[in-house]
C-alpha cells in the first residue's frame, strides 16, 4: 500500500498564526488536502489559522482550517489543518519538497564539511529521492 501523506522533516519549523499570534510548532505530516501539527494544545475545529513557513524567503503563508485535534498526552495533541482549495494544496506540496531539499542541504553540509548551495542539493535530492515522494492525486 503506499503513502498517501508526506513526513515532514522535523527540523524545518511551522507556524501557527491565530489572532495575528504566531506560534512555532513542528509537522508531522502532510496530505492532498492539509497538514497535520504537533501541537501543545487543541483549537475547536473550524477556527481559522494561517500557516506560516519561515524557512523560506519570501515566507510561505496559506489560510487554513482545524478539522480535527488529538490529545496524545498531556500538553501533546496533534491538529489537523484542510486547505480550503487544490490550489493551495498543491502549492503547499511545493513547499514541502523545498523543505525536504533544504533539510537534505543541510544533512549533506553537516556530514560532508561542505558548504552546499540550494541548487546543488536540490539536484542531489531530485536525483536521489523525488521517485519516492508520493503521488498524492489519489488521495
């Protein structure tokens, strides 16, 4: 069976923006139709947020909704987030691949001693992992 949502890696932040208050949180993951938070606690569903990825510049930022939230344990749940259109959906796949590209750039600096631009690691990830990154127009 294959995947049908993308981990996230955990290095590259994620905000929350609620009544203009940004929040940094980590994703867990990320679907054809939102995303989903960890989070330290739950918001009702149906409130309104922005997501907010400051890693990149300009800062990518989407409208999204709570669908759902889970508490794992205390002061741990997991949020989820639907993105209102396929547009955005997809734009935030986009994104996702960037920070899959810029965790990879960063592994690769780290491990080699080397100072690796965007483009290089861009082509080392594509080459290397873009045949496993999910096909998620199925969903």
């Amino acid at each position: 069976m294959s995947r049908h949502y993308i981990r996230h890696p955990s290095e590259i932040p994620i905000q929350i923006i609620l009544a203009g208050k940004p929040q940094m949180h980590r994703m867990s993951n990320i679907s054809l139709g939102g995303l989903c938070v960890h989070t330290g606690h739950c918001l009702p569903n149906e409130t309104e947020v922005i997501i907010r990825i400051p890693l990149l510049i300009p800062q990518f930022s989407a409208s999204g909704q709570v669908r759902w939230c889970h508490y794992l344990a205390q002061q741990d749940a997991l949020l989820g987030i639907c993105f209102r259109d396929p547009e955005t959906a997809f734009a935030v796949r986009m994104v996702e691949q960037i920070c899959h590209i810029e965790s990879y750039r960063r592994q690769a600096s780290r491990q080699t001693g080397l100072d690796y631009s965007s483009e290089q690691a861009a082509v080392e990830w594509i080459a290397r992992y873009a045949h496993c990154f999910p096909d998620l127009t199925g969903c």
